[in-house]
C-alpha cells in the first residue's frame, strides 16, 4: 500500500513537471518568435512564465533546452516506431514509416514546426546541437535496423546498420530544407518520400 502511494505521488509530480515544462515553452517559443531567440533571456522567458530563474533553472539546464528538448523527443519516439514495424518489412520502408512521427506531427499545422527549424537556423550554437542530436538519432535506430539485417542488435558497430540509418536521416535532412524554402507550402511527408524514393536498399 505504501509503495503505490509513492508511485503514484511519483506520477503526479512527473506529471506536474512536465506540465509545467509545457507552459515554459509556450511561453518561450512566443518570445523567441517576437523578438528572436538571441534577443530572449532566461529573465525574461522566467517572468513572463511567472518564475523565478532559479526556479526556470530547475525545468531547464539552459534556454536552449527549450529548443532542443522537443528535437531530442523524436529520437526515441522514432526508435518506438521502428520496433513496432512489421517484422518482414524491408529496413529502408520501416525507417521511411518511423519518420512518420516527424511528418505527419506537421500535417495540420506545419508553422510551429516551421518555427522550430528556422529557429535553429538562426542560432550557430542551436544548429551545432541539433547536429547532435541527430546522431543521438543513429544511434537508437541503428540497433533495431542491424537486428532486421540480422546482425547483432546491442551493437551500434554494423556498417550496413549504420549506412541505412545515416542515408535516412541524410534524406530527412534534406526533405526538411526543401519544406523550409517552400514554406511548409508542399507537404514534409512528399518530400520525403521524394528524397528517400532516390535511393534503394540492396536485397542481400
């Protein structure tokens, strides 16, 4: 009995926080779109959300956190829908499907998205992080892609694993450029298709 009490009270704080991380962001993301996010300050984002900075401090370990903490999400929501791909579909189709977590988040509302990319367009220091964070990408789904290939999946040593993964994510990459000059006019989803129908995974 005790120990559900603590696990529920567990949850509700989980529960609290990322609520509260929520609120922040919306926040945050309104200034960064009015005044850019080198002319927003840690001060000003905690006083809008009615915070201290000591307490912004304990939700976030820096403002661009804010930023990336919603990039940094994807990765394992892609790598929980590469597992749940049908066990005999070919690796390439299954990583085009998992990017469905990306593409069709965008489908009826593409603009925050847009927001999200342009801002890391215009901070060096964000685009080398999000570089980052797109390897942290690799390295979930490349197990799950060297176990379909059936190689080992606790490794992230499988060149062939390796080279599928960094093409996918390559073509994300450029999909994702081509929808930003358009401005979110074509859909993400056909312009990954287009990028990714490019290239044809080996059959052996």
């Amino acid at each position: 009995m005790a120990e559900t009490s603590r696990t529920m009270a567990s949850t509700l704080r989980e529960r609290t926080r990322a609520a509260m991380r929520d609120e922040v962001s919306e926040v945050a993301f309104r200034l960064f779109s009015e005044q850019g996010f080198d002319n927003t300050t840690v001060e000003q984002i905690a006083a809008e959300a009615g915070l201290s900075r000591t307490t912004f401090f304990r939700y976030f370990g820096t403002k661009e956190e804010l930023v990336l903490g919603r990039m940094g999400a994807f990765g394992h929501k892609m790598a929980a829908a590469l597992a749940a791909r049908p066990a005999d579909e070919r690796s390439w189709e299954a990583l085009r499907r998992s990017f469905d977590v990306i593409t069709e988040s965008n489908t009826d509302e593409p603009q925050p998205f847009l927001n999200l990319m342009r801002l890391l367009d215009d901070a060096c220091g964000l685009m080398t992080r999000q570089w980052e964070k797109t390897q942290g990408w690799q390295s979930l789904l490349v197990p799950e892609i060297s176990r379909r290939l059936g190689g080992d999946p606790d490794s992230t040593n499988d060149l062939r694993a390796q080279a599928l993964v960094a093409s996918a994510i390559s073509c994300l990459d450029a999909a994702t450029d081509a929808w930003k000059a358009a401005d979110g006019t074509t859909p993400l989803s056909e312009l990954l298709d287009q990028a990714m129908g490019v290239l044809v995974e080996p059959t052996a």
